[in-house]
C-alpha cells in the first residue's frame, strides 16, 4: 500500500489555493473520499487538524447537501436527486471517522435507516437513482449492478449487528447474481476489488476478485501505464477511474508496478477538457497515492 504523503499534503494545498477542494462545489462522492483521506491524515500523522477538518467537512456536506432523508449528489444545479452508490460511500466514510468519534457511526446508521427502505426493493435489487426527496425513482434509471454490494459493505462497516436486517436483505440480492455479475468497466472493477478485499473468504468476494483481474488484464494499455475504460474502448482514458483501480489493486495486494505506472502517467497527463480541475480527479489521485484507512487493516466490520 503507497504512502506518499509529502504528495497528499502538497495536492491539498494546491486544491484549496485554486478553490478547488474543500472550498469547491460540494459533490457527494469526492467529498466522501476526501473524508476518508483526512481520518487517514490523522492516523498517520497524528494531527488532531485533520479529524479537525474531518468534522468540518461533515458539517459542511450535511448543510449543503442534506435534505429531509438522505443527501443530494451535488451542489451543482445538475447533480440533483440522489445515487445510492454515493450515499454508500459517503455511510463508508462516517464509519471510519466513526472509528474515531462513535457519534459518527450512529449518524450513518440513521442514515441508513432513511435511505435503505426507499432504495432498496426485496428480491429485487438497489434503484441506483431516487428522486430528491425519495419519493420514487429518477425518470430512466433502474436496478444499480452493484449497489447491493456497495451496501452489504457499508452497513457492515457502520454496525453489522445495528444493521443485521438490511445486512441481510443486501446479501439476499447479492446471492442472485454474484456467479453471473460481469463487470466490464474500470472504475466499476476498481471499486469491486475494494469491497471484496473486506470479506476475501466469501464466495462472492473470490470470485468477483478473480474475475475483475482477469478483465483488468486485457484493458492494460502498455505502453504507457494505464487501465483502459472498457475492453471495447481501447483509447478512452479517464484519471479518476483509473485512480478508483489503483485503490481496487492495493485493496487486493497485487500489481504494485502497475499502479505506481499509472500514478506516473496521469501525473504528466491532461484531458484537455474540465476534469483537469474537477475536485474528483485529484482527491481520487491522493486516495491512489495514499489510500489509508480505505484498506482493511484500518478496521473491518463492526
């Protein structure tokens, strides 16, 4: 696992000289990462200033944010409604700064308790999209591949046995189609190595695990160093999701040469384009650089 922190301290400062984060447009996912890479910050460096900036930035996500039930996606006028793989991130991250400070946990597991019944549909599947206020489903979304998984590893974090019904009711829908799952998307394999490598001993972890590395194989692009976007989609190249597979490698232990590659390339790289300045490429590349508390031996399921 990297631990390049001197590169960690100086993308903060240079994020928040350039308005880009913390004090950009508050944006769910990236926010739940930057959490995770402040409690990581405070169990290395020992810095009461970050759990400091931790709480900040929760206060800050849940004024802006926060709505009755749940938290919206983004700030920006088109990041309306809300996701459940954001959501469960964002349950991930209060746990591990629950870690820290329990009042966090309990935070998350109420959240739980808000969003689970109005996502989640028994014998089913995870909506991947609800309206604003929960009322129903976004218009065109349906059924998330892989919010089930999301969830299953999110509750456990929070509280496995305060959780234990929907726990079991997120297992439930992964049991239908964990042999079957085929995921052929880099950040989505990424993100599936992650939550496998809490419950490596379960089936559905093994075979998830064998078969994103497998897929991650043929997407390679060497020269120079980087994951392509999808099998099919040889020339597409995105820094955030290749920084979501660094987490998924490390997460599992392999390919480090790999990694510190694809570090390297997206280092000198540019888009050309506004994930240049976009606040989830770079704190996604600290969290490649660093990845913490993201890892396992952090803390496991409670």
């Amino acid at each position: 696992m990297l631990r390049h922190v001197d590169y960690v301290l100086n993308k903060l400062d240079w994020m928040r000289e350039e308005r880009i984060w913390p004090n950009g447009l508050r944006y769910l996912w990236t926010d739940a990462f930057g959490l995770v890479l402040y409690v990581s910050l405070y169990h290395e460096l020992g810095e009461e200033r970050w759990l400091d900036e931790a709480e900040r930035l929760v206060a800050d996500v849940e004024r802006v944010l926060g709505r009755p039930r749940g938290l919206r996606i983004g700030e920006a006028p088109d990041r309306d409604g809300q996701y459940f793989h954001y959501l469960a991130m964002w349950l991930f991250a209060l746990a591990r700064l629950g870690d820290l400070k329990p009042e966090y946990r309990q935070r998350g597991i109420t959240l739980v308790r808000e969003i689970h019944p109005a996502f989640v549909r028994p014998g089913r599947g995870v909506i991947w999209k609800m309206k604003e206020d929960l009322s129903k489903p976004y218009p065109g979304y349906g059924l998330g591949a892989m919010d089930a998984y999301d969830g299953y590893v999110a509750y456990q974090m929070l509280d496995q046995e305060a959780l234990a019904p929907e726990v079991a009711q997120m297992h439930d829908l992964m049991e239908r189609d964990w042999r079957t799952l085929e995921i052929d998307q880099d950040l989505g394999l990424g993100m599936m190595l992650w939550l496998a490598h809490f419950f490596p001993d379960e089936p559905w972890a093994k075979a998830q695990t064998k078969r994103a590395l497998a897929t991650l194989e043929t997407m390679w692009i060497d020269p120079p160093g980087y994951f392509c976007r999808a099998p099919w989609l040889r020339e597409t190249k995105f820094a955030f999701t290749n920084y979501g597979v660094s987490l998924g490698l490390q997460a599992a232990g392999v390919w480090p040469e790999r990694v510190e590659r694809l570090n390297a390339f997206f280092a000198a790289w540019r888009s050309g384009d506004e994930y240049d300045r976009e606040a989830i490429t770079w704190v996604m590349a600290c969290t490649s650089h660093f990845p913490g508390a993201f890892i396992s031996p952090a803390g496991g399921p409670r």
